[in-house]
C-alpha cells in the first residue's frame, strides 16, 4: 500500500549506521542516543504495524528510563496499557537492524497478515532527556497513522495509562494529563479521609525527582492534592544532571541517599526514576544510620492492606504477591508464614512479573528495585464495585469495601508507577497511623551481596525455576549448593544479565560477613 512507498522517501532522511546492532530486550531499545535516530524512525512503523494488527492505539514512550542522560530508547505499549508482546520484539529487533528496510517490513505485513487499509493510532511520548525531542521527532515521522497523537513530556506510566484508557472508551479514566491526575489524586483524598488524627506532619514527604519527568509531573499535580499530601521536591531538575548521583537506581545500588540530600531523622523520602516508573522510600533514624524501603517492603505494606481489607469486607479473593530471586528472604518468609499469601517468583523483567500476576484475583507485584504495582482480576474488581453499592451490609464491610474501591483507583494497573505507588503507600501509612521506622520494622532484612562477573559468555549459563538455579555448565549449582550449605540462613543464585554482558551473582545469609563471603565464594565458582 502507500504506507511503503511512503517508507522509501523518509527512510532517507534517517540512514542506519553501518555495523550497529540493536537489541530490543526486557528494556526496550536502549543505547547511546547518538546511534538511535534510524531506529526511532523504524519503531514509529513498527507501531503504525501493531496498531493496525491489533486495531487499537499503541504507545511508543521514548526514554532510557534510568540510564545516564547520554542514553537513549523507546519502549512499545501494547492496548491494555501493557508492555508490547514477546512475539513482536522480535520484529523490533530485525527491523531496527534491517540493511533492506523495505523486505523486512513486508514480511511482517505478509506474516501477520495486517490489512494496510486498516486505521492506525499511535500515542507518542518522551522524558526530558535533552535527546528526547529530536527522538520522538523521528518516531512520528515513522508513524503513518491517521490520528496519532503526541503527548510530549510525560512519564512512562502516564503514556502506559493514556493508551488504556483510550482502548476502552472511557472506562478506565479520560486519555488526558488531566484525566490522570483527577483519578489518581480522588481516590487518594477519598482513602486518606479514613485517616483519623492525621497530622501536618503526617502529611509531609520528600521526593527527588533525579532531575527526571517524574519531578515535572508532581509539580503539575501538586494543585489536584488539595494539601493532603504535602511534597518538598528535591532533584527536580532545575540544576543538576538527569539521574546522577541521585534517584531510584542509585540509592537503591549505592544503599545511601542522593548526594547533597540533608536528611532529618525519622521524616519519610522517596525517589523516582529517570521516567517515573520506579520508586523507593527511605529515612534515617536517631543514630543517624540510613534505612532503605526497596520494592519488597513496599510489596509487602500493600498486600498487607489489600488482605486485611478483603478480610473485613468479608469477600473471598485471594491475595498474591509475586517477586523475583532477588527479593530479600525474609521478605518471602514474613509474606509466606505470617501474613499466609501467595507467593509466587518470576523471571527478571516487568514483563514477566506482569504476567505472573495476572493469574490471581489481586496481586502485588514488585521487584526489588522498585517497579510494581497491584492487579486486579475484572471478576475482583465486580465483587468490590458490588458490595460497596450494597445497601444491605453492616458499617465495617462499608467502610472496607468503599476503601477497595477508592485503592482501585489510586492504582495504575498497566504498569509501575512511582506517582501512583507514592499516594498509595501515602494512603497506606496514613489510614494505619503508621510511621516509616514502623513500616519498616515489620520485617528486618536479611543482609546480602550482589556482585558483578566477567566471563567469556555468559549465554553459557542457563537457569530454571525463575532464576534461582542454574542447569549449565554442568556442575556449577552443585559447587554454589555446597556453599550455601556452609552458611546460616544463607540462598545464593547465579543468573546472565539481560542489560549487560557480565553474570550477576547474588547472596544472602544471617551476617553481612557470611553474605559478602558467600558471594566472593560463589563468583570464583562462575566460569
Ligand atoms: C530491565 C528491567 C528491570 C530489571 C532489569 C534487570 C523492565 C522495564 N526493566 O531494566 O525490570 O530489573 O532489566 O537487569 O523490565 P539485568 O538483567 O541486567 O539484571
Ligand atoms: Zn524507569
């Protein structure tokens, strides 16, 4: 159709650099933003294809997330709001890497049999990297569609909810910024009403913004919080470098708060991400020693909610909470044996826990990092929405069920979301008049290592069950068994990275020393 002839001409304008390979993994594309240009203009098709594949909107969200301003990407959301399917990253991958543009194309038309005449939509969006404008330029010049759409700045999250909320008309919210912030921030006033005695202090939290999209969004929803929540924002990108030396990432691998950040002991603070679709809290006590909130006590305060409001509300839906290998052990532990919900671990990758996710009526999902959110069945949400319109039920079901439903709304349910993730937890701590040094008392970490290993391949090494085991090179997880064995408390793992070309070796035990010892002992076992 016209939509080839159309490539030929403004291929021109974006030529592929001799001798680059991309790969469009768990992450997306993602490099040097310098290299990226032909392949922007190639996603823009890509989605132009999918939407006509799926007759629906797709979402195209140009960003490196948390890697260095340098960097680049771009990221494919699928109508649900959903990170795009494996079976299409392929085409992502061969078509960002075609010398013949045209062939590659045509046969992703042929294999998919998509209907050229078909309409395409296709939302844009980008971070505030200084590469971003240029990027996203080229993305829309690759988008043939009829009625696209470009968002301009907005956070990843944001651009995963607009495309949801465009594919079903409606009922998931308004497809605007300010459909967003309205849903989100109503819910939240409507939770934090169940807080009694809530004081101003209470309302108070500190949020680097790592210089990001994250920071710019809070500003503009600052006016929908009515001062329930009253955010000092740090980081906000007024003087210092998009994610250096402060936000999610790096306080979570560097245990330590952003650079310059004065802290004052016992006041709650948070980070985001370079896009806004990671966060973790944290705070330090009298002695001045620094704790960290990572994605599992956060996992763990929100399915801890979620159960004891279903509980109260009588209503039979279970809770699940999924992780990854790397969640602290004790975390598991306190989930599994006390708090009695599902625990289930997938494979590294939103995706994957995405998926794991969506086979139970409510699930958290979190990795440690940061990312996650909560899902809810369509049958769960049904029971909720029906006992809280239930004229018959006693003031505590009321109450419980009222408060399910305002949590649905508070949450973005297409992906991570560290706007979203912040007024829940906010709305957590404050209906439970609980304190940061509380929340985080509810199960002490198990201490533990990560380290990083050369090898010559590390495609050598291939795991099962989630990652936590690996079944080649023939004798290496016997080697890492018998060094745990040494250790109390003690799990250890060996996995390929996907972002980078080392082994990432993970440890845990009772002391910091027996951590540190069993990961240098299992790294020297890696080959
Ligand atoms: C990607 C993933 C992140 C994961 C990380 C692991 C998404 C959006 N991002 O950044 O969730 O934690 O990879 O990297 O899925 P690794 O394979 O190098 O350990
Ligand atoms: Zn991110």
């Amino acid at each position: 159709g016209d939509m080839v002839g159309e490539v030929e001409k403004q291929s021109i304008m974006h030529p592929k650099p001799p001798g680059l390979t991309l790969h469009y993994g768990t992450a997306g594309l993602r490099t040097n933003a310098k290299h990226l240009d032909h392949a922007m203009f190639r996603m823009g098709l890509l989605a132009t294809l999918r939407s006509k594949n799926t007759k629906a909107t797709i979402g195209v969200m140009v960003t490196a997330s948390h890697n260095p301003e340098e960097d680049n990407g771009l990221k494919l959301i699928d109508p649900m709001g959903e990170m795009m399917a494996p079976a299409w990253e392929h085409y992502a991958t061969q078509l960002a890497n075609a010398d013949d543009l045209l062939t590659v194309l045509k046969d992703i038309i042929e294999k998919e049999a998509i209907n050229m005449s078909q309409e395409a939509n296709v939302f844009v969006g980008k971070d505030t990297r200084s590469s971003s404008a240029r990027l996203s330029q080229a993305v829309l010049d690759g988008v043939s569609a009829l009625d696209g759409h470009n968002y301009g700045l907005v956070t990843t999250p944001q651009l995963h909810y607009m495309v949801r909320c465009q594919n079903t008309k409606g009922k998931y919210g308004e497809a605007t910024l300010d459909g967003y912030y309205s849903k989100l921030c109503q819910a939240f006033i409507q939770l934090t009403k169940n807080a009694s005695n809530r004081t101003d202090d209470q309302k108070l939290l500190s949020v680097d913004g790592a210089n990001g999209i994250g920071a710019l969004k809070v500003r503009e929803m600052e006016s929908h919080l009515k001062k329930e929540l009253q955010i000092s924002l740090f980081n906000d990108g007024s003087q210092g470098k998009l994610n250096y030396q402060c936000g999610a990432d790096f306080v979570k691998v560097q245990q330590k708060p952003p650079t310059g950040f004065k802290m004052n002991p016992g006041e709650r603070y948070c980070s985001f991400d370079g896009d806004a679709d990671r966060i973790v809290y944290y705070y330090t006590d009298s002695e001045g020693q620094f704790h960290l909130l990572d994605g599992d006590k956060i996992a763990t305060l929100m399915s801890t909610f979620l159960k004891e409001l279903l509980e109260q509300a009588g209503l039979n839906l279970k809770v699940a909470v999924v992780q990854t290998a790397y969640a602290n052990g004790s975390s598991t532990h306190y989930l599994e044996n006390t708090m009695k919900v599902i625990v289930r671990c997938a494979k590294t990758g939103v995706k994957h826990l995405h998926h794991a996710a969506q086979e139970f009526d409510v699930a958290v999902y979190f990795e440690s990092n940061g990312h996650g959110t909560v899902l809810f069945s369509e049958a769960a949400e049904e029971k909720i929405c029906q006992l809280a319109e239930d004229p018959n039920i006693n003031d505590e079901k009321k109450r419980a069920a009222l408060l399910l439903q305002n949590t649905i709304n508070v949450i973005n349910q297409t992906v991570g979301d560290a706007i979203s993730d912040m007024l829940f937890i906010e709305a957590i701590l404050a209906i439970k008049g609980m304190s940061v040094q509380q929340w985080d008392a509810v199960y002490a970490d198990l201490p533990n290592r990560q380290l990083k290993v050369k090898v010559a391949d590390r495609r050598a090494i291939d795991t099962t069950d989630a990652e936590r085991r690996a079944v080649s090179p023939p004798g290496m997880q016997d080697t890492v068994d018998s060094l745990v064995n040494k250790y109390k408390q003690a799990r250890s793992f060996v996995r390929p990275s996907g972002t980078e070309d080392i082994v990432r070796v993970y440890a845990e035990a009772d002391t910091q020393e027996s951590a540190d010892a069993l990961a240098h002992e299992v790294s020297l076992a890696v080959y």
